[in-house]
C-alpha cells in the first residue's frame, strides 16, 4: 500500500496597504508560510523613528493639547505629527492607543493578564476609558507589553518615546 500524498493548499487574503484592495489568494501551505515568514522579516527590519522634538515644539504641543485631557482625536493628531516629525514611524504606530489598530505581521499574541497591571487597571482599553488622560494611558499600555517579544518590544519603545513627550509637555504647561 503506497501513499500519494497531495499538496496541502491554504486560502489567505492579500491586502495591499496603500488601496486597502483585499484580494482573495489560494496557494500551497508551504508558500503560505514563506510569505508569512518574509512578511515578519520585513516587519522585523523596518526602519524605526529617530528624529528628535526642539523645544519650541514641545512647547507648541503642550499649548496646543493637555496630556491630562485629550481626546482621541487629538491623541490621534499627536501621533501623526510625531510620524510626521519622524519621532515616530507608522511601523511604531501599530498598537500604541490610536483610534485604529493595525495588525503586525507574524504579531500574535495569547490572551494573557499582564502581572505588573494593578486590579483597578484591567478595565482601562481605551484612552477614554482612561478619562483622557494620555500620561496614564501611555504608562498602562506600556505595563501591558511584553517586552520579550519583538512585537511588543517596538510598541513599547514607542510608548516610552510618546510618554516622554507627554511629560515635556505637561511640564511645558505647568511652567507656562
């Protein structure tokens, strides 16, 4: 009695981030995995946000929006003037509060409670769940990472660098 093994095939969308075109694909498991493992790489070694805010721009942010009162818009509007400013890149973004979430690839993560969390946190998923205040929210979400997988190690190096933002500003606004 011999085997015949046939190809084992796997259905997948394609997205194309620019259009946001799903395209409906079909293709061996083992391509499917390939591509996934290319995709992960490329997420891997994309390039991370390295400029730097002046002074004047701190203080023109702070005047501009309350760290200790924002909406999710304006928390929104923060985030993209730091990618903007290239403080941030839209890699950074992927998980760090906006008003959208966009999934890493080969970013899987099990449910899981963060032990350094307090009790009273738990409940606290958005920013408006956090009463608006942006300092707050940053620091949970950074609680929240786990800082040995490399997903979680980027958006957590990307809350330190909103929530030292937040600090210069609250700061900015308490000086003025």
């Amino acid at each position: 009695m011999s085997h015949v093994s046939a190809p084992v095939y796997t259905v997948y969308y394609d997205i194309d981030m620019s259009t946001g075109k799903r395209t409906l694909k079909k293709c061996e498991y083992s391509e499917f995995m390939r591509l996934l493992a290319e995709a992960e790489e490329e997420e891997r070694n994309a390039p991370i946000g390295t400029g730097k805010l002046t002074e004047e721009e701190i203080q023109g942010l702070a005047e501009k929006y309350d760290p200790n009162h924002m909406s999710q818009s304006e928390y929104d509007r923060l985030i993209a003037y730091l990618v903007e400013r290239n403080v941030l890149s839209e890699k950074e973004t992927y998980d760090i509060g906006l008003s959208r979430v966009t999934i890493r690839p080969g970013c899987y993560v099990k449910g899981q409670l963060a032990p350094n969390v307090p009790a009273s946190a738990l409940s606290i998923r958005t920013l408006s769940d956090a009463g608006g205040d942006a300092l707050y929210y940053v620091k949970l979400k950074m609680q929240w990472c786990n800082r040995n997988a490399w997903g979680d190690r980027i958006t957590y190096d990307a809350l330190q660098k909103v929530s030292s933002i937040l600090l210069k500003m609250d700061s900015a606004r308490k000086r003025a």
